[in-house]
C-alpha cells in the first residue's frame, strides 16, 4: 500500500539522521522539495510522522528542545511537621509492603497491608484509600502519597471511621504534632523555625552517634572473636 511504503520511507530516513545507516543517492525523479515531503507526513503514520516534523523543526531552529523535570522529592524539607526518626519510620514501613520493589504501593500490596494490621478493606474501599491522596492518578501510592496519609491525620483531616484514619492509626508511628499554624504571631513563628532547626541537626547528631556506637560494638566484638579464635590455635 502506498501508505505502507510512505511510512517504510520515512522510517529509514529518521535511521538515515541517526546515524544508522548511510544515505544513498537517488536519481532527481525521487528527489523532493520541503513543502511537498513536509505535506506527505500527514498520511503516513502518525506518531512517526509527528517524530520526524519536530525533527525538521529543530533541524530549521524553529523548535526548542524540552528538558525533563530535574525536581527531586526531599521529604525532610516538604514534610517539616515530621522528625526525620518520624519520617524514616514511615519510609520503613512503606519499603515493608512494596513487596515489588517498584516504590510503589499498589492496590494488591495496601490490601496485604491492612490484613496485617489487622483491618482488612473491601475491594472498594481500598481503591477509595488510594483516591484519597492520589495526587497523580495514578491508582498507586507513591511514598510522598504514603506521607500525606500522615499528614492528614496529624492535621485531622480524616474520617475517624476512614481506612487511611485506621491506617494511621494502627501503625504505631506517633505523628501528633504542633506546627507553625499553632503560633499566634510572627516572632512566635519565628523561634518556632529556629528550634525546628535546632530539632533537625540534633537529631541529624544522634543518628551519626549512633552508628559511631554501632560501628564501636562491631568492632569489638570482632577483636573479642579474633581473640577468641587465637586460644584455640
């Protein structure tokens, strides 16, 4: 079909652009203006088509090339209401039941999740639980969905009765909290920020302690096996 051969055309010369295959000369009979080859993309295949008008776009300088979204998600600087041991916790519990690894909490794995927390849903009300803070509609939870969940019940924008509320609840992670909407002023909103800060490098200092401690237990315990293993020689 002359659709079909149209089509084969244009895929080899997109090929050609590329790099992937050499062009060939053809005798003036073939060979046709820009107008003409620009107006025969209509019929052939319309994604390849569309390819190759935005290549001849940019070819001409007429288009601009799009960068991708750079943006990374940080939630300890999008979700300040929480302490990082508060935020690892819910990061933890999250990587426990994205049982595919995709990060990603889809609908099968938030079923399993409330079964073992001992509130199962119906079919509905899981995809309801999703909906509820599926901001991309995705019908998945992403984990900066999972952090809303919490977000909403410490702010107490859930249904005492809803399965995020239960959810919430049943997960043992305490988000009660006060954030800078509690302060009645600015300069009260200002000390608020400040010993937010202050909250924020302490706890960085003791998790750093912490692995200090840990890596000083390990240490010894090796020197003690070694030890151990040396009386036996």
């Amino acid at each position: 079909m002359a659709t079909d051969e149209l089509s084969s055309k244009l895929s080899r010369r997109l090929q050609i652009e590329e790099g992937a295959e050499d062009p060939v000369a053809v005798g003036g009979g073939e060979q046709q203006d820009g107008s003409e080859e620009k107006s025969s993309l209509a019929n052939a295949d319309p994604e390849l088509g569309a390819l190759l008008m935005r290549r001849g776009e940019l070819n001409d300088g007429q288009g601009e090339h799009s960068q991708p979204s750079l943006k990374v998600f940080n939630p300890y600087t999008e979700f300040k209401e929480f302490s990082r041991k508060q935020i690892k916790d819910m990061e933890k519990m999250f990587k426990t039941y994205d049982a595919g690894k995709d990060n990603f909490i889809d609908l099968m794995e938030l079923k399993l999740m409330m079964e073992k927390l001992g509130a199962p849903q119906t079919h509905i009300g899981l995809k309801n639980m999703i909906k509820e803070v599926d901001e991309d509609l995705d019908n998945k939870l992403s984990f900066r969905e999972f952090l809303l969940i919490f977000r909403k019940a410490a702010a107490g924008e859930l249904a005492e009765d809803s399965g995020l509320s239960v959810l919430a609840r049943l997960s043992e992670i305490d988000v009660s909290t006060e954030g800078v909407k509690g302060a009645k002023t600015f300069f009260e909103a200002k000390v608020h920020a400040i010993n937010e800060s202050s909250r924020f490098e302490a706890e960085i200092r003791q998790e750093q302690e912490e692995k200090k401690k840990q890596a000083e237990e390990q240490k010894q315990r090796r020197a003690a096996f070694k030890e151990l293993q040396s009386t036996f020689k």
